[in-house]
C-alpha cells in the first residue's frame, strides 16, 4: 500500500529534476542594459529625478528644503516635532489607515530631518508604487495635525531628548554648530527643552505652508521608470506652487567657547573652523584632507592608528585609550571642519593638545605625497563604495537633484579626486585651519583647556 502511494510523488519529483535539469542548460537571460540618471523639471516646479536598476523593489524618496535652518525664534524645533507627525491623520486617512495601508501594501515608509531638509522616504513593490506614493502624498500635501495627535508626540520628543544624552558625540556636534553659526546652521535637530510642548497644529501648518513648495522639492526614486515617476508626480502632489522659503545665509561666526560641565568619566570636545560649503571649489580638497587626518577605521577589528594621522600623533602622547577623528560638515552655503575628540577626563587636555598640533604641521607643508596618494584613494574608494547601497545612492541623487537640478556621477567625482595635488591640500589647510576657531566641549571638564590655550 505504502510503494503505491508514494509512486506518484516519486514520478512528481523526478519530473522537477528533469524540469530543474533543463533551465540550468538553457541559455542565460541577455543583461539588462545599463540606464543613466535621468532629470525632469515639472510644471509646477518640482523636480524628479530617477535611476532605473531594474530592482523589484522600488525605493522613492521626498526631498522638501525645510530643515531646522529654516525655523525662527518663535518656532523653534518646529521642524523635529514635524518629522514625529509624519505618521499622523491626514484629511485623507486617518493615522491608522495609513499605517497599516502601507503595511498592507508591503511598503515602509519613514521621516527624517537635516538642518536643510526634510525627507520622507518609501519602500514598495514596483506593481505598489502609485498606490504607496498616495500615502506619502497625503502625508506632505493634505496633513490636519489634530490637536490630541500633535500633543501624543511630547512623549516621543522627550525620549529623543532623553537619548540624547547618551550620545555625547551627537550633543558635541549640536553645540559647536550653536556656536559657530547662532542662528540658521546653528538651529538644533532637537527641540529645545524651553519649546517642550509648545508646536501647536497651527504652528506646523503655517511652517509648511511656508515651506513646502513645490519650488522646495525633488521626487527622487530608484528602480522605477521616468515617466511613470514624473506622471504620479504631476498627479499625487497637489503643493502650492509659491516661491521657495527664504533661508537666512548661513554667517560663521567663530571664536566662542561652549562649554558643558557634567558628571562623566569620558569628556568630548571639537574645535572646528569655516570649512567649504558643498558649491566649494575646495570641496573634494578638504575630502582629501579628512581622510589624510582619519575619518574613522577601515580595516575592522584593526587599528586606524597607521592610516589616521590624528590617531598617530595622539598615540604618542598618550597611553591611555582615546578616540580622534576630522570633522566635516559641508551645507549650501557654509561648512565646518575641525576635530572631534573622546577621551578620559583627566586626558582629554592631552589628547587636544596633539591632534590641534597635526593641524599645524600640515599648515607648514609636513605632508607626504604617498600620504595623500593613500588619502585620494580612500576617498575614491568610499564614494564608489557608497553606490553599492541603494539607499546612499538615493541620497546622493536627491541631495543633487533638490539643490541643483542636475546630477554628477561618482566616477566624475573620482576623477577630480584624481586630479588633486599636494599643493593644493597644503593651500586648503592654511586657509581653513588659519580661520576663527570654535569650541564645544561636554563631560568632566575639570582638565579641559579653553579654546585660546589650545590655538
């Protein structure tokens, strides 16, 4: 009885194997050719912006120039408690419905924030796109920031706040950038504790209204065709066609000393000039220089101390463990570039002293041609690396697309880096590192020099 019931799925399998036999002697499928980045302006302003990889998953992101920079005294943190009410009701869909709409439909959809722009970014089946890009329309387009949702998010603000605290190096960055700028550049990602339950709906809606133009924008996705993208944006996005939001010009200020005494083992500083704003012919110069400097380890569970010259110089300096690496900020119209270091308390007077003084040396022309060679190729390297991830290369993308209309490609940036001397990293150094100098410190500063005993 046994031998008759399975001779069915005896012959079922065998005929699989044949079936499985077959398509591994058939010809492979022809490639798929290989599309370049592709740019529309739409009527009403907006820009779109698309690479088609031939991805089953269609990954579209929404780039608005509404960031802290453009909040004001009167509303300030305004933008962190807009990305917390990404989620709410809308005059669509109530907070639930679009939830678990683009849960149904097998998408994600996430907000985030810089001090120049706003992202809303979505995941989806390519077949989903139209349907999962209403929602983010909805979202940016037709929100109605009931008065109970809006004050649910005090919560959710307050445990962000609360994190912060925990991650020195992100309260370090925050405060020299208060410092080097005040106001623009210098607005905060986070609320200050002063404006703690005080973004009311009407002061949401009037920053987006004042925002969120169409002018402001670039529908950037990957994985999708052009048309098809520039058609949902002509249909789903229903902004006003105003000007774009006037920014206050980012004004380096320099010089100040910010400083924060607390209870902890470990204290952070960073000390930080002008850098090159991202339309800088000094750009990729100072990119160089980063990683001349040390931008981080590369080889992990390895030390970074033979690649990184910050690390170097420290390590001879000290014994005790410490961690150093450049500082690089680069925005539309300003930037920074500086040190940022961690180190026990009793050390970090030590530590600042040695990394300030690689700074000075390299003003003084001690830099070595294979070090700059090595630096080139890292930087080359990273950049190309960068485009293997989807979601870097949507950055990218959107980050061109929203501020210039118009995209460089990674291989037309490595062959600047190419194009980069010695001479010219030394001349780069001297004006950036002969600049105002501006410090932020946080910890036990017991041992913690003031900026003018370090430069």
């Amino acid at each position: 009885m046994a031998s008759r019931l399975l001779r069915p799925l005896s012959r079922r399998l065998q005929s699989t194997q044949a079936a499985v036999k077959e398509a591994h002697t058939a010809a492979p499928p022809a490639p798929l050719p290989k599309e370049a980045v592709k740019i529309s302006k739409l009527s009403n302003g907006m820009v779109v912006a698309s690479l088609e990889n031939n991805s089953p998953v269609s990954r579209v992101a929404l780039y608005v120039k509404a960031g802290s920079r453009y909040e004001t005294m009167n509303n300030l943190g305004v933008s962190h408690a807009l990305r917390l009410s990404a989620n709410l009701s809308t005059k669509e869909f109530s907070a639930f419905r679009l939830t678990r709409g683009v849960e149904v439909l097998g998408g994600s959809l996430e907000a985030s924030g810089s001090r120049e722009h706003m992202v809303y970014k979505v995941d989806c089946l390519r077949d989903e796109m139209q349907s999962t890009l209403g929602y983010l329309a909805s979202i940016v387009s037709a929100p109605v920031f009931k008065p109970w949702e809006v004050s649910s998010n005090e919560a959710r603000m307050a445990v962000e706040m609360a994190c912060l605290e925990t991650q020195p190096g992100i309260a370090v960055s925050e405060m020299v950038h208060a410092a080097a700028y005040r106001d623009s550049l210098g607005n905060s990602l986070y609320a200050p504790e002063v404006m703690m339950g005080k973004h009311t709906p009407a002061m949401l809606t009037e920053f987006m209204q004042k925002c969120y133009t169409s002018q402001s924008m670039a529908l950037v996705g990957l994985g999708t065709d052009h048309d098809t993208l520039v058609q949902l944006g002509e249909d789903l996005f229903s902004i006003s066609t105003g000007p774009p939001a006037v920014k206050t010009p980012a004004k380096y200020v320099g010089g100040v000393d910010s400083r924060r005494h607390i209870l902890s083992p470990i204290s952070t500083a960073a000390i930080v000039t002008e850098g090159s704003s991202l339309n800088s012919t000094d750009l990729l110069s100072l990119a160089v220089l980063q990683r001349l400097l040390g931008a981080g380890p590369y080889i992990k569970w390895g030390s970074d101390t033979a690649s990184s010259r910050l690390n170097r110089g420290v390590a001879q300096a000290t014994q005790m463990p410490f961690s150093t690496t450049c500082f690089n900020a680069n925005y539309t119209d300003s930037g920074l570039f500086g040190l940022l270091a961690a180190a026990p308390a009793e050390q970090i007077g030590t530590v600042l002293k040695a990394a300030v003084s690689q700074y000075g040396a390299i003003t003084k022309g001690d830099v070595k041609d294979a070090d700059v060679q090595r630096a080139k190729s890292q930087l080359k390297a990273a950049v190309l690396m960068s485009m293997e991830d989807s979601a870097n290369m949507l950055e990218d993308l959107a980050l061109q697309a929203v501020e210039t209309a118009a995209y460089v490609s990674p291989d037309q940036v490595a062959a600047q880096v190419d194009s980069i001397t010695t001479d010219q990293i030394v001349k780069v150094a001297k004006r950036v590192f002969n600049g105002k100098p501006t410090m932020a410190a946080l910890g036990d500063l017991s041992n913690t020099p003031h900026l003018d005993q370090l430069v």
